[in-house]
C-alpha cells in the first residue's frame, strides 16, 4: 500500500513538473486554484502537456501519430481498470477515480489533436470556424474536467469555459505560427479565408500556398484572428456575474489569453516580434504573476 501511494505522489509530482516545464503560464494559474483542485487540475493540464507536444518531440510524424493513439487506447484501458506503467496515465486514473472526469471529454481531446497531426501541408483550415472547433475540442474541454474536478456543476460557468477556451486555442496558435514556419507547415493555421482576403495565398501548381511576401498581410491576418479571440474573452466575462464563485479560479486561464492578446498589440500584430518570446507571453514574469495575483484577489478572471 505504501508503495502505491509512494508511486501516486511521484506521479502527481512528476505532472507538476511537466506543466511547469512546458506550460508555465498556466502552472501559475493553477497554483490559484483551491488546494482540493489542484491535484486533478494538475493531472489534466500534463495530459493536455503530453497530446499537444506529441508531435512535436517525435523525429517522424508517424512516431507522434502512435503517441496519440497510445493515449486513445491508455483512456479506454483507465477506464476499464487496468493499471498503466506512464506517470501522468497512473495521475490520471487516480483523478478519474475520484472525481468522475468524462471520458468523452478526454477521448475528445486526443481526437482533436490527431485530426489535427493528420492534416497535410497544404490542407489550410477553410474557415476560423475550424480553428475555434479545435480550440473547443482541446482547450475548452480541459476547462470542462477542471470544473467537473472540482464539482462545479454550472451551466454559465461552461459557457464562460467554453469562450475563454476559444480565446486561448486562437491565440497560442497564432503565438505557434512562427514556430511551424520553421518546420515547414507553412502557416497552415491561418484560415484559408482570412489568407485569401489579405493577400497571402498563391498558386503553386494545383495547389495553393500561403506566402510570407506580405508581412502587412500577415499581420493583418493576425489581427483579424486576435479581434476574434478578444470577442470570446469579452462574451466570458460579460457572463461572470452569473458564474459562481467558486469557478473563478478555473477561469483565470483568461489570464494568460489577455497577457497574450495585449502583447500581440504592442508589436502590432508581428507574430515575428522577438518581444513576443520575452519573459511569460510578452511580459516580466514578475509582472504576470502581479496581473494574475490581481485577477485572482479580486475574483475575477
């Protein structure tokens, strides 16, 4: 028994320690939380740590698309009972044990991100619909687990979830568009039809191309993307004297959405900017810490 518990807590240490690694700006949000969240929150933000670097860290696309097919098939072996030799799976069920997180929200998730690794070069996403779909799929719903962690059973708080959920997907991809240009992905986050209407798009063979030619273009592409970030975040917050207190804290991912909105404006929109990789999204760490600690002592998000 001794040794079991010992392995939970290297598990729930070692999920700790990957969100921090490679979420930073949501760990800190997290250590918000109310103690009794953060153990499930924590567990669920590396599992949203591990599918979203999955293809990232594989030498060979393939290699990512096994990994993400590893934890379709880990989900249905938690779910069953059956113990799992992976520190965040072995958190996981532990969370799932305790808190009835919904499968359906994790299957979710992991079928998001392999729709979205499966995704040629060239396969641009028609519409910004597409990419807020995504951001739904991924985002919202490690919103969702969070509440439901937590047992708050509140439909405005879902509905506020579900925004900030949008706000942040758009915006982490626009701030990631620098990142997949260097592999070669050809900004296939931007809209096919924001591309088109700024001048981005050419025609390679049969095929069509989105060009970096036209950094105004690009930025104005950005700009209409951020505009419909900056919506979601203002509809969650119109709903936040409806959303109970104590799904606040969950909601402070708004945070780090905002930080990153605002700093997008400064550079004017130049996902390029090297002010961008500075500090946490932007800005001082210190003076992050300062907006988030605001934000949370006056109940906000």
């Amino acid at each position: 028994m001794n040794g079991a518990s010992s392995n939970l807590r290297a598990a729930f240490s070692y999920c700790v320690q990957q969100v921090r690694n490679y979420d930073y700006h949501h760990y800190l949000c997290l250590l918000e939380l109310p103690p009794n969240m953060r153990k499930a929150a924590f567990a669920l933000r590396a599992f949203n740590v591990e599918t979203a670097r999955a293809m990232d860290v594989a030498s060979d696309p393939r290699i990512g698309l096994m990994r993400l097919a590893w934890w379709q098939d880990a989900i249905d072996k938690i779910f069953s009972g059956k113990l799992i030799e992976h520190p965040i799976a072995n958190a996981l069920s532990s969370v799932i044990s305790e808190c009835k997180i919904s499968k359906v929200w994790l299957k979710r998730s992991v079928e998001a991100r392999i729709k979205d690794a499966k995704r040629e070069v060239v396969d641009i996403p028609e519409t910004i619909g597409e990419l807020e779909k995504y951001a739904e799929d991924t985002v919202s719903t490690l919103l969702y687990m969070t509440l439901q962690a937590g047992g708050i059973k509140s439909t405005t708080a879902d509905h506020a979830s579900s925004h900030i959920g949008k706000a942040s997907g758009l915006l982490l991809l626009l701030k990631s568009l620098p990142y997949h240009a260097s592999r070669n992905r050809h900004f296939s986050y931007i809209p096919f039809e924001v591309a088109t209407k700024h001048g981005l798009v050419v025609k390679e063979g049969d095929r069509s191309e989105i060009c970096l030619d036209s950094r105004e273009g690009l930025c104005d592409a950005v700009f209409e993307m951020a505009s419909v970030a900056n919506t979601h975040l203002v509809k969650a917050r119109e709903l936040a004297s409806t959303v109970p207190a104590e799904a606040h804290p969950v909601l402070l991912s708004s945070v780090p959405a905002q930080v990153l909105l605002d700093s997008l404006s400064r550079v004017q929109f130049d996902v390029f900017d090297p002010r961008l990789a500075r500090g946490v999204l932007g800005i001082s760490p210190l003076w992050y810490q300062l907006k988030l600690k605001w934000y949370s002592w006056n109940g906000k998000y």
